[in-house]
C-alpha cells in the first residue's frame, strides 16, 4: 500500500516489449530509474527472449518469456514457441502482431493476464503504469487497479493498421460471395456466425466441425481452409481494434507525448478527450550529457579505422533501421554531402548506430550509392553513444513518423543540434519558440537544430514489394545528374511501378526535397553557415526535459488516476 507518510507508490510497469533495444523501453528504464532514486516501489512485467539484459537495481523484473529467433535460444521456462511480437520490427525479433494466428494471441494474452494477476495481487500496487494502447494495456484494466496508459505511437500506427486490414478482408468477402450460389453463400453465413459466437480458436474449430457433421457446412477441405484463413484473420484485426478501444475507454488517464500525437490519438478514439494528458518524454541526465575532454580521434580510431579519426566534422544516427525511421533518405543525402564535401577538400564521417531487419537492405543502398565516408557500426550501449553524442557535430534524425523522438533530446542534451524532419512529434521539441512550422517544402532553422520538409507517403497501390521496388528505384534516381536522363527515369518508373507518371514525379519531387533540405543543413553546419550555441542547447535541453522534471508531473498524473479511479469505484457502489 501507499506510505501516506511519505506519499511513496508502489507502481507495476507493463510492457509487452523488452526494456532495451527501442525508444519505449529506454523511456521505460529512465522512468522507472527515476521512481527507485525518488524511493517509490517499482515491478516492470516486460515481455523478453531472454533473461541475461541490463536491469535497474532496486527493481523487480517479472519477465513474460518468448523465443528467439537466435540459433541457440536461451531456454526459459514458460516461454511461448514464438518471439515477442512487435508493430513493425525490433533489434532482437521480427515477429508481428501480422503473421500470428488466434491460438498464439489466445497464448499470448494469457501469459500476460497471468504475470499482471499475479503482480497485482503479491505486490499491490497504487498504480498500473500501462504502455501502448494496445492487448495488455487492455488487460490491465482487469484487476480493479488505477491504469495511467502511455501511448507510444507505434500502437496508434498499429489501430490504423487493424482497420486497414479490415477493409481490405471486407474486399476480399464481398469479391467471394459475389460469385457464390446460394449454397455455398449459406455455407459463408453459418461460418460467420460460428466466428460471431465463438469466443476462442477451438471453440471455432469444434463448431466448424460439428457443422461439417450435421451437413450445415458442406465444403471442400481446400476451400474450407482459405475461409478458414480469412475469418481468423478478420475476427484477429477486430480484436486488436476492440482491445485498442475498451483501454482507451477504460484507462484513467492517457498519457500522450506530443501535440501530434494527442490530435491522432484524440481522432481515432474520440470521445475520451478529458483524460488524456500530454506529457511529452524525459532522458536521465546522468547519463547523457555534456562530457568534458572526449578524445574525438581515440573513439573514431577504435570504432572506424584510424584513416578516418582525423575528420574535420561528425554526422551520427541513433536508431532501429525501421521503415519509419527514414534512414533510406539520410543515406541518399550523405552521398551529395560527402560528395561537396570532398569536393571542398573537407570530410564529414557519418556513423549509423543500430540494428535491425532493414539492415541487409541499407547497407546494399550505401553500396549502391558508392558512399565512402558512412558508416554501421551496429548497436551500441548508453555510455558510447553518449561518447558519440559529444564528439558529433550533429545528429540527423530523418523520421518519417516519429511519435516523439527520445534521440532528439538525447543529441541535444550532449550539446549539438538536431537536423530532423517536420513530421510527427519532433517539431514539437525543436520549435522552441511555436513558430508556424505548416509549410511543408519549407526549411525551419529553430534554438536546437534545423527541421527539414517531410518524406512523402509512399503511394497506397503499391504492395510492400511495390514500395521496396520504389525506394531501390528512388535511390538509382537520385544518383542521376543529367536532367533528361532524370525524366526518361520517371518515365521507367511508372512503367515499372504501374503508377502515373504525374504521380512519380510529384513522390520524388518532395522525397528529394527532404533529402536536400538534409544535406543542405549538414553542410551548412560543418561550414558553420548556420551556427548554435551548444551550451545553451544542452542547458534548456536539461531544463525541459530531465527526467526529474518530468518524473514530477508525472506523479501528478498518477495522482489524478488513483482519484478517478477512487471515485468511480465509489460511483459504482452508490448504483
């Protein structure tokens, strides 16, 4: 219980996802770091494909186990025959909440159901401090326990993803049943109506079944699997969207971490508008910042070769190679960088710190480019990025859609400025002053970096292998120098992509607006055309956004859930 005296909590973290290798669980170790060092009780449930990672002390570390994908995976007992699932890819899984069937999501539920009971009632905790809107933070809602939700932006991309997803199986039905007798649209109805009443996977098998027995469904096998395979499907995107809506609903308080992202959050999940707070994310301070006497030339010895050490400037990325990190754009902008660069008779080192399913597919597109000065140099931990952090001259940040951006705040807090894209939550940290940011192929110079237009929407025809096969063509054309050769490639693309000519044009049109508005800003930093003060980025830096300022309004937010939840509990026993 709460220690009125002191006015400590005991507060139960839930993460479906490791606290390492993404954004959501570094914010995770940085709050929780700050709880234990404020005295409050912290227990992390984190879903995990081993057990051997970097913990808090003085925190409690309830692992829901998976397993991974490695050649030799850490045996854990209980753990699921898959690996965690995730929205789009991390470090250590490529498992998604896309290729997984009902039965592993009936598991996968129930092992978090399990860990969360089991946590609420040994622990008791003041608060449940749910993260993503998504399965568990729906099932924290269970326990009769006050839940503040964190919304993370993944999960938001995720409900889009359901719903899309929907559409495009509603399609496929409608094209099915239209060439259907009336038998076999009777053998449709009485599926649905199995998927409608059944609760659980073998529920709807057993039903099926009886079904074939009594002649109320009479199919082929082959075709009974392909139905089969559809209603899992569709009955899977309708519980992720219904999951989704029941903890938006329920929660007390919903945290969202920039103005962007309360607007998305606010327009697909109306109606819960007075219980969402924007706090926007915190860094632990004690472990980026501005470091006194870092040799630049014995860390870049180490980690890129002495031949490269004495550069006369430093770039640096920190992130998972995602899709909607952007890292295509940012190599396709180092190649004209380091082209007039060198030109000037100059060199600017670009190091890309992370990991990630895109990894194969990136360093193929630097090969393609003939980039000589780039370079992957795979995960690293807190302590040497934030060496790197010190010795950059900046940090480039080329989201497509970042929900916040905790890197933004981590480079700044090391006292260097920020090249990102005008997208998503990051212009809510750079625009210092809330400057009218809403021209689009306009380039913004603000107190903490340079925010640059956005990448462009891949077209909505294409398949994934369509905009694979458009971001490999996009690279080949922005090599291209000759004008008429650059028209003669649209041309091939639109061929090639089955798209309008027009369109093409207008994609790479904007895409190469961002990435030279990229390799303008770097260029005019190293140059020191465009020049900051670092102190002062790094002093407001600490001032906004250490995680002690903001573990302080976040208390109060926890605050307001325990008396709302209070107050519907005694609501509820007036009735």
């Amino acid at each position: 219980m709460k220690d009125e005296k002191t006015n400590k909590k005991k507060i139960l973290i839930v993460t479906a996802f490791p606290t390492h290798g993404a954004g959501s669980g570094a914010l995770i170790t940085t709050q929780a770091k700050s709880y234990v060092e404020n005295g409050d009780e912290v227990v992390i449930i984190t879903g995990n494909n081993r057990t051997d990672f970097d913990k808090l002390e003085g925190v409690k570390y309830h692992i829901v186990p998976f397993t991974s994908e490695s050649e030799n995976p850490e045996k854990i007992e209980g753990q699921c025959p898959f690996n965690y699932l995730m929205f789009t890819t991390h470090t250590e899984s490529t498992a998604n909440f896309w290729n997984v069937g009902l039965a592993e999501i009936e598991k996968y539920n129930k092992m978090f159901e399990d860990a969360i009971k089991e946590e609420v009632e040994n622990f008791k905790p003041d608060i449940i401090h749910a993260q993503h809107n998504w399965l568990t933070s729906s099932i924290c809602n269970n326990f009769g326990k006050p839940v503040a939700l964190t919304i993370h932006g993944t999960d938001l991309m995720g409900y889009k993803k359901a719903g899309e997803k929907l559409e495009e199986i509603g399609e496929q039905l409608s094209q099915i049943k239209d060439n259907l007798d009336k038998k076999e649209l009777n053998n449709i109805k009485n599926i649905e109506e199995i998927y409608a009443k059944s609760a659980t996977k073998s529920e709807i098998m057993r039903e099926l079944k009886n079904s074939i027995q009594t002649k109320k469904i009479d199919i082929s096998k082959e075709e009974l699997g392909k139905l089969i395979d559809i209603y899992d499907k569709k009955k899977l995107y309708e519980l992720y969207k219904q999951e989704a809506e029941k903890s938006a609903k329920q929660s007390e308080r919903i945290i969202v971490i920039s103005d962007a992202q309360e607007k998305d959050f606010n327009d697909l999940f109306p109606g819960n508008e007075k219980r969402v707070r924007l706090l926007e994310n915190g860094y632990d301070a004690k472990v980026f910042y501005q470091k006194q006497g870092v040799n630049k030339e014995e860390i870049l010895s180490k980690l890129i070769g002495e031949e490269n050490s004495k550069c006369d400037n430093l770039a640096l990325f920190v992130g998972k190679f995602a899709d909607f990190k952007g890292i295509d754009a940012l190599l396709d902008a180092t190649r004209i960088y380091e082209k007039q660069a060198e030109q000037k008779g100059k060199s600017i080192e670009t190091i890309i710190v992370g990991s990630g399913v895109l990894d194969e597919t990136l360093r193929a597109q630097a090969e393609t480019l003939g980039l000589k000065h780039t370079h992957f140099v795979g995960r690293k931990n807190h302590s040497e990025i934030c060496d790197l952090q010190n010795i950059a001259d900046v940090s480039l940040i080329p989201s497509r859609n970042e929900p916040f951006g905790l890197v933004v705040i981590e480079g700044t807090s090391c006292g260097h400025p920020v090249i990102a894209t005008n997208s998503g939550g990051i212009p809510g940290i750079l625009n210092v002053n809330k400057e009218d940011l809403s021209d689009s192929e306009k380039t913004y110079t603000t107190k903490l970096g340079v925010l640059v237009p956005p990448l462009p929407e891949r077209p909505s025809q294409l398949d994934d292998g369509g905009k694979k096969e458009l971001d490999v063509m996009t690279t080949q054309y922005s090599i291209i120098e000759d004008e008429q050769e650059k028209a003669n490639f649209v041309k091939e693309m639109a061929v090639a992509l089955n798209l309008e000519e027009d369109g093409v044009s207008k994609y790479l049109s904007q895409y190469m607006n961002t990435v030279n508005g990229i390799s303008k800003s770097v260029m005019d930093i190293c140059e020191k055309n465009l020049e900051f003060n670092n102190d002062e980025i790094a002093q407001y830096t600490e001032k906004t956004y250490s995680q002690e300022v903001i573990r302080d309004k976040i208390m109060g937010i926890f605050e307001e859930a325990e008396v709302e939840h209070k107050d519907k509990r005694e609501s509820d026993l007036s009735l």
